[in-house]
C-alpha cells in the first residue's frame, strides 16, 4: 500500500472510531440529560405545567424517550388534570447535518380527539417538533403545524399554519420565535360573528443562569385583528405588546409597553393607543424569593392569606414601585389620558399580616383626563350597536346629563375640553380631587 492510501485508511479508521465514540457517549448520556433538565424545568417555572419521563430505552443509534405533561389548572383536584403523553426518537452520533444528536418529539393524542385531529388536518401531524443538539452543547428547535380548515354546526375555522424556532446556547440564553400568518373564526349562527387574526407573532430572547427570574424580552405582534359586530366591522392595525426584566446593580425592573397604530371601524381610521408600565425598586434577592415562593403557592390547594403575605414578605420589606407614565387614547377625534404611580414603602415584617398597615405603607396619586369628544362618540356607537342610533348632537347631551351628577359629588372637575380626574392615597386615606373619601362602607 502507497503512503496516500496508508494516511486514507487511516483516517478513516481515526474518523469511524470517532464517530462510534460519539455515538455511544451520546446514548449514554442521553438519559441523565432528560432527567436533569425535565428536573429543572418542574423546579423552576411558575405554571401549573409539569413534565414526566415515564420511560427511557437505550440502543447505540437510536433511543426512545417516553414523556407525560400534565396540566393542573385546580391543584385542589389534581385527578382532574389535564394530561399528554408523547415520544421522543433520539438518533445518537455527531452527523454535520444533526448534531450531536437529533431529536424528533411526537404526541400521542387522546382517543376522544384522535379521530377529529385527524379529520381536520386531513392525516398531517398536527404538529411536529425537531430538535438539534450541537456538538458544543447548544439546541435548535424547529417547530411545525401544517394549514387546516375545519367545520361544524355552528362555527368555522380557518388556519394557516404556524412556524417557529427556539434555540437555547452555551451560555443559558434562550431564543424563541413562532409565527401564524392567518387565522380565521367565522360563526356561521350570524352573518356578522367572525374574527380573524393576520401575521400573529410572539418572540422574545431570554437569560437564565443563576437567576430564577424569568429575565429578557418579549414582544407578541399582530398586523391586524379584525372583528365583525352587529353588523359593524371593527380592527387594529400593527398591535405591538412588549416587556423587558432585567437586574442592574442587583436591582430588578420590569417594563411593558402597549401599541396600536390604528384603530378601525370598517375601513376609517379613527384612532390609536399606547401605553408604558414600569415595575421597579425592587432588589433582586427578593424578588427571586417571592417568585419562588409563589411558584409552590399555586400547586398548593387553597393556600390561606397568611401563605400569601409570607410569600410577599421579601418583596414588602423592601418596597416597590408601579408608574403608568402616559396612557393615550385617541378615538373618534377625542383624547383621554392617564398616568399614576404607586409606592409601596418598606414594611416592616411585624406589619405585614395587617391588610391596615399594609394599605398605609401605599403612597398613590394620578390622573384621568377626557374629551367630551371622545365620550360623546362612544354613546353614539353603543347605540347604534342597540339599533337605536343617535345624532353627534344628541350624543353629546347625554354625555352631558350623565357626568352632571358626577360632577357635583365631586368625581370629575371640567375643563375646557372635558374632564378631569385626581386620585391619591396618603397613610391609607384615598382622596379624589383633593377630597377625602371615606374607606367606611355606609351605614
């Protein structure tokens, strides 16, 4: 034998070996890899979600992970759960093209749905599932639902599929990405009871690590919902809800933000929203104390209120604080406003089984601005929705007899294009307008 065919031999003698090496490290870890990571998941989410590996069988190329998800909505029944069972083919070995492993997930429908599942998506499976495990440790998972269109007595649906992707790299850090163009209800009892949802999209990038808090951001995005109504069409164009945690400097801040570009009745534009909340001041230590505790809260039947404040009591003691920035809605050429922030001192623990001191440790205050534009075009669609339309005019004049009476208790002051609205709460004493109001019920 020539020197090359010598080296190629032995390559491919070095690679074979390799690659069988692989493939039996891969089967023999496969296992505990389950095990620890189905462990974390129960240990850690805050949902009624558990997940089970009820078997494992172990071959060179090929295994078969057997697995139970069960969902307990009331912990008080938990012979009620909901429960799906499903399988996983594990083919072992690092391929280029899958991985150091790769995975395909099938669920083992119920019989009392088997039947329709397969009658909607005509044989598909209704979802598949492929997962990749890189040979450095990352995971790459497709997810799949093919179009489907069903029909019953009384409804329709249309469904365009779904696709989406979740990987989750070396460093903890996970990506999601699902995505449905179209999806479609229509209730053939009326000629006028449909919605229908265009490019629904939930995404987001996620940290876990250390921390059990679920840090990162999400965003669910829709380009246009459309609802029919009594005859009236009504949408929402570029519908866009995020959030954001993050810890800096040990300190814990949620953010959220609400936006609708466009408002729609039929095809007028006559509006828009949007809307910034902030959670804050919170340290992280304890804020990942009252998650966890809460966490085994609700798989608890009934737990008592003293259960509740003791799982609030790291949060308490330190303080907290919620600000709604700016609310603004624009609607049928009317404005309306709102912003508030609430301060919850620190709390001593002594003071926390006191719902009395709890509410006197709360500092509030806020305020509520309307247009008399914007109310009077909110009558004028209610009653056309009743069948009994109304002039602007007239529309107006009700909105005027109706705030009167607010007016003269106090509620809201006017202004020159509307109304107004303060709020506070100073040592448990609520306050409206600068007016103290009584937290007594009447005699």
């Amino acid at each position: 034998m020539n020197k090359t065919g010598a080296v190629a031999g032995t390559v491919l003698v070095v690679l074979g070996a390799g690659w069988a090496g692989s493939t039996w490290y891969s089967s023999q870890q496969m296992e505990t890899y389950y095990q620890k990571n189905i462990h974390k998941f129960n240990a850690t989410t805050l949902s009624p979600v558990a997940i089970k590996l009820t078997s494992f069988k172990q071959g060179f190329l090929k295994s078969r992970a057997n697995w139970e998800i069960s969902l307990t909505l009331d912990p008080c029944q938990p012979d009620n759960s909901m429960v799906l069972t499903g399988y996983d083919e594990i083919q072992h070995g690092f391929i280029p093209s899958l991985g150091w492993a790769s995975i395909d997930s099938h669920i083992i429908w119920p019989d009392s749905v088997e039947t329709k599942i397969r009658e909607v998506f005509k044989g598909q499976e209704p979802l598949t599932v492929h997962t990749r495990v890189n040979l450095l440790g990352s995971i790459n998972t497709r997810l799949q639902s093919p179009a489907a269109q069903w029909q019953g007595k009384t409804v329709q649906v249309n469904w365009q599929g779904m696709q989406g992707s979740l990987k989750l790299t070396t460093s903890n850090k996970i990506k999601f990405d699902l995505r449905a163009p179209k999806l479609l209800v229509n209730n053939l009892a009326s000629n006028s009871g449909s919605i229908a949802f265009d490019d629904m999209r939930y995404q987001g990038e996620q940290k876990s690590g250390n921390s059990l808090l679920p840090l990162g951001t999400t965003t669910l995005s829709l380009d246009s919902m459309q609802a029919s109504l009594a005859q009236q069409q009504w949408g929402l164009r570029d519908v866009k809800l995020s959030s954001k945690n993050q810890v800096n400097k040990d300190m814990l801040s949620a953010e959220a933000s609400y936006k609708v570009d466009k408002i729609l009745l039929g095809q007028q534009d006559i509006g828009n929203f949007k809307a910034n909340l902030t959670l804050g001041h919170i340290p992280a230590q304890a804020a990942q104390q009252s998650y966890v505790a809460f966490n085994r809260l609700q798989r608890q039947c009934n737990p008592s209120r003293q259960d509740m404040l003791k799982a609030l009591e790291p949060v308490l003691k330190e303080g907290f604080q919620v600000n709604l920035s700016q609310a603004d809605l624009n609607l049928f050429q009317g404005t309306a406003q709102a912003n508030a922030l609430i301060v919850m001192q620190p709390l001593p623990a002594a003071a926390q089984q006191s719902p009395e001191q709890i509410l006197k440790k709360i500092m509030a205050n806020g305020k509520v601005q309307v247009s008399d534009q914007l109310l009077s075009g909110i009558f004028e669609q209610i009653s056309r929705l009743k069948g009994q339309p109304i002039s602007p005019a007239e529309a107006g004049q009700t909105v005027q007899m109706l705030m009167q009476g607010m007016l003269e208790q106090g509620y809201f002051t006017k202004t020159a294009t509307g109304y107004q609205a303060t709020f506070a709460l100073t040592n448990g004493q609520p306050s409206i307008n600068g007016k103290a109001t009584s937290t007594q019920p009447a005699q």
